[in-house]
C-alpha cells in the first residue's frame, strides 16, 4: 500500500498541524505503507529529509517500505516541469511512472482555474527576480 501526502499550509506552517503531520510520518519507517509525499507549497520550511543540502521551492518524496531509511527527493523549482517518478506498489508489481504535471495541468483546465485566479495579484510568497521575470513572461505570452 502507498500512502500518498499532498502537503497543506498547515502541514508545513509552524505548529499543531505540521507537529501532528511529523509525528505520523516518524511512524512511516516502521511501517509498511511507502510514501509520496507531495510539497507545491512555496510558503513555510520544508519538511526535514536527511542530509538534504538541496534548496527547491518545490518537492516530491517517495519513500519505499524496503528502503528505508532511505528515501528518493525530488526537488524542483518554479521555472522546472514537475518530474516524473516511479509511484511504489506492491513489491512484485511493476511500478508505473507517474506524470504529475500532466494531471496537474488537466485538472487546471477542467476547472477552469485560469478564469478563476486573479494573475495580477502579487504572489504570496514573493517570487526571486528572475523566477517574477520568468512568470512575467509566461503570462505575456
């Protein structure tokens, strides 16, 4: 079984949330559920990984119930496409990849998310000049 965390603001924010959230994930490694943890937020310190020295805006983590405690992280930044990973399942299964921008950006459309968000506002947490000039751009065009 895959567990599979989308992380909220109260999650990541200081506090009772992100308190909660990490006491269930320092179960995970004597379990038998893998995890993909999820992270689209830009706001509020990530989660702790090990050793990680890789700053991102963004990341994903898979950690595999066989592997522990070691873990694959997928950072990203806001000018990268979201990367492709291999979703855990059953040892004996063949794990797919799984193309999380694709659902993403078709979720974006179904929902009409472009006619809904007002893109002239400022973005909260504010971007680096050159990821506000990469945005610039891309609305532009």
């Amino acid at each position: 079984m895959t567990a599979v965390e989308l992380l909220s603001p109260s999650n990541k924010r200081a506090g009772q949330g992100r308190e909660h959230y990490l006491a269930t994930r320092l179960k995970m490694p004597g379990s038998r559920t893998h995890l993909v943890e999820i992270d689209l937020l830009r706001a509020h310190p990530p989660m702790p990984f090990s050793n990680a020295t890789v700053q991102s805006a963004y990341r994903i983590l898979v950690s595999r119930t066989g592997q522990r405690p070691h873990a694959t992280l997928y950072p990203f930044g806001v000018q990268d496409a979201i990367p492709r990973f291999h979703f855990p399942l059953v040892d004996s299964d063949t794990e797919p990849v799984l193309n999380l921008g694709i659902l993403l950006n078709q979720v974006y459309d179904r929902a009409s998310y472009d006619l809904a968000i007002d893109y002239s506002q400022p973005l909260q947490p504010s971007l680096t000049e050159d990821n506000q000039r990469w945005v610039e751009q891309l609305l532009r065009d």
